[in-house]
C-alpha cells in the first residue's frame, strides 16, 4: 500500500513537471512568436528544430516544412554557405560561443533573396559540447537595397558633378571666347558706324564748303581785275581782307566741328540735347538745304523754335548726364536716314509738286523725368513688318543703294546699352519718327 501510494506520488510529480515545462515552452514560444526579429534554434548538426512565426512570414515557410531540415541546404545562398559553415565549425571546436552580426543571404521559398543579419550564440551540454545554435536575425534586405541604391545615385552623381564642373569649365571658356568676339565683332560694327557716318560727314563739309569756296573764287578774280583796272586802294584790300578771312574762318570752323564730332567722349557729363542737336545741324543745314528739305527745331518746355542754325538757347529741362559726342552720332543718323527717305519718296514721286515739299522735325521735350526727342520725317516710312527689324545689325531698307545696316544698331547700343535709355520706331500719317529717351539729369 505504502509501495503503491509512492508510486503515485512520483507519477503525479512527474506530471506536474512536465505540465509546468510544457507551459514554459508554451510562454516562451509566445515571447518568440511576438518578437519582430527571426528566431531560429539548430541543433549541433545544423537541422532546424524551432522557427518562430517571423522568421516563418518572411521565408515564407510554414514552421514544419522547415523542422528537420538543415539550415544550409535549405534557406542559406550557396556563396555564403561555407563561410557561414566555417563560423559555426569554429564555434564547436570553442573557438569562440557567439556569433555577432554576421550578414548572409537566405532564399526564401518562392525564390526572393533576403539580406539578414545574424547575433548567434550556443548552448552546451553538461560536457561541455555545443548542443544546439539559437540565432536571431534582423531583416536589412530593404535597408541594403536601399543603401545600394543610393550608391548607384551616389556614383552616378558624381559623374553628373564631374561632368557639370567639365560643363562649366567648358562653358566659361566658350563664354569668354563669346564674349571677345562679341566685342571684336563690335568694334568692327563702331568702326565701320564711324567709317559711314564720317562719309555723310565729309559729304556735309562739301556742301557747306562750297558756297565759301565759290566766294573765294570770286574774290581772288576780283582782285585780279581790280588791278588791271588800277582800282585797288587801302579800303578795297582790306574789305577784299576782311572777306577772305571771313570765308576761310567759315571753312575752318567746319573742320573743327567736324574734328570734334568724331571725337570719342572720355566719360558721361551734363548736357543739353538742344545744343547738341543746333550743332549738327550747323554742320548738314547746307546739304538738307540743297536737297530742298526744311527743318524745325522746337522745344516743348520752353517754347523755342529754331529753323536756322544759330538760333536757339539751352534749356536746363532738357538736360542729360551721357555721352554728348555719341548722342550726337546717333542723331546725325536718324537725320541722314530721314533725309534718305525724302528723297527716295522724291524719286518715286510723279507729282512734281509733292517733290518739291520735304520735311524735317525735331521736337524735345521733358517727361516725367525723360528727355524724350523725336525725329519725324515725310518720307517712305517703314514698311511694318521690318518695323521690329530695322535696329539689328546688318538689317537695311535701303538694299542696293549703299545702306550698311549698322547704324541703328550702334544708335540702340549706344542709346540702351551704354547710356540706359530708349530707342523705338512708329509711322506716321506723313512718314516715320524715330524717338530718343535718356533720363534727364538731376
């Protein structure tokens, strides 16, 4: 009785062992199962005895198809098997009880690589021996994807930024070289404006010089026949004097308005656009005369009305902190191409009448800040469909009749480029106008 009632007592300790193991297993299983890391436990030969549910979801296995089978074979890539194979034999033979974050690849079983990394260590049995592997692994196969991804933009970034830097190397080279031949290409243009306005200049000088020249020719034959004639006494030489000096100082001024016209400006001063303007036409009055075209001169602030050169005053409204010499080119331009456009309507003119009547006027005026001239003419006018053309370079109106196309495109650049300001063009009802604004000084 007492032999059956021990007997008892020992199976009903066993059992409660075994029940209080079995929920161990159980508690243990559910700590392992909520982990968000892979667990897998391998026994000293490498066979899988436990996976828990992560490391299930992301090989995509379930738990026993994986039981008994040997971890290498069947989840480990082969390029990393026998590195893998040699941490763990090295481990066994107490080279060492854990492995700290190795990385290897698993092939999951619908083929999918997975990068994983690894903490390993080892339980031992009461020799001493490796029983069993327990590994828990993190999942970085996003994480590398990423970072190889970003190595491929890394590298190819810096290719992009070499090439960007060989880029603006390149480029500022070719910008310098555009640069210098924009600014030989306009110099060659100024020259050749000056070499075109010099020719309308020297055409000028020769109407202006030709009546003096005349005058001088009639005086020298006066004194000629005056002393065959036994006439010339001290009144007559010195009239005959006075008048000479008088023609020959008339020419000399002209040279040297003409000398100073052509002179470069050595910087931007104050001036007033109305004297500038007096003065070219001191210099063409007697060419736009022969031609038979009239010209008028007005001020609008002060009311002043100039037709003959020599007349008009300054007028501190008008004035302008610029280049005077340069103003003056562009102005004799516009004037010599309204004094073209008179003539060539002249030519085309069977009214003999209309022929006779050409036109000039230049009015000024001060406007909210901007001295603004303009220059009408009764011309042909400017066909409108060239009217956004004619101040580019080498662009003419005038083909086959000497036209260069560069004066106003050096009037634009003088005018917007170098002093600020404006230049535009419109028709009118009688021909074209041609407007000049700069900012009037303070």
């Amino acid at each position: 009785m007492n032999n059956t009632r021990q007997s008892c007592s020992h199976h009903e300790g066993q059992l409660i062992q075994t029940v209080a193991l079995k929920e161990g297993e159980e508690t243990i299983r559910k700590y392992l199962d909520f982990a968000g890391i892979l667990f897998i436990a391998l026994t000293k030969d490498q066979t899988i005895s436990l996976a828990n549910r992560r490391a299930c979801e992301i090989l995509g296995y379930e738990e026993h198809e994986l039981l008994g089978k040997n971890w290498f074979d069947t989840v480990v890539a082969e390029i990393d098997r026998e590195r893998i194979r040699a941490a763990f034999a090295a481990i066994a033979a107490g080279e060492g009880n854990n492995i700290d974050f190795k990385e290897n690849t698993l092939w999951t079983k619908r083929g999918d690589p997975r990068i994983i990394e690894w903490h390993t260590t080892t339980l031992s049995d009461a020799n001493g021996s490796v029983s069993c592997y327990l590994c828990a692994g993190t999942d970085i196969t996003d994480y590398r994807n990423s970072e190889r991804i970003l190595k491929k933009y890394e590298k190819k970034l810096r290719q992009i930024t070499l090439e960007l830097k060989e880029l603006n190397s390149n480029l500022e080279k070719r910008v310098r070289e555009e640069i210098q031949r924009r600014r030989q290409q306009e110099l060659m243009l100024i020259q050749q404006s000056k070499m075109a306005s010099m020719g309308e200049m020297i055409e000028a000088i020769a109407h202006q010089w030709k009546q003096p020249l005349n005058a001088m020719g009639l005086i020298v034959q006066d004194i000629g026949e005056s002393y065959a004639l036994g006439v010339p006494d001290k009144n007559y030489i010195d009239r005959t004097i006075s008048g000479a000096m008088e023609q020959i100082y008339f020419m000399s001024r002209t040279i040297d308005d003409f000398r100073n016209f052509f002179k470069t400006s050595k910087g931007k001063k104050e001036f007033d656009v109305l004297n500038a303007i007096k003065n070219i036409f001191t210099i063409i009055s007697t060419q736009l005369k022969v031609s038979s075209i009239q010209w008028q001169v007005t001020c609008r602030m002060c009311g002043a009305t100039m037709q003959e050169t020599g007349e008009g005053e300054h007028c501190r409204e008008l004035m302008v902190h610029a280049y005077e010499n340069e103003f003056k080119q562009v102005i004799l331009n516009i004037l010599s191409n309204a004094t073209d456009s008179i003539l060539l309507r002249r030519a085309r003119s069977e009214d003999e009448e209309r022929q006779e009547k050409g036109e000039i006027s230049v009015e000024c005026v001060n406007e909210s800040g901007m001295v603004r001239v303009q220059v009408s003419d009764n011309g042909t006018g400017i066909p409108e469909k060239l009217l956004d053309r004619i101040f580019e370079p080498y662009f003419t109106t005038k083909e086959g009749s000497g036209g260069t196309g560069i004066g106003l495109y050096m009037a634009k650049v003088i005018i917007e480029e170098n002093m600020g300001g404006r230049i535009y063009a419109k028709n009118t009802e009688d021909g074209a106008r041609i407007t000049v604004e700069l900012h009037a000084a303070e």
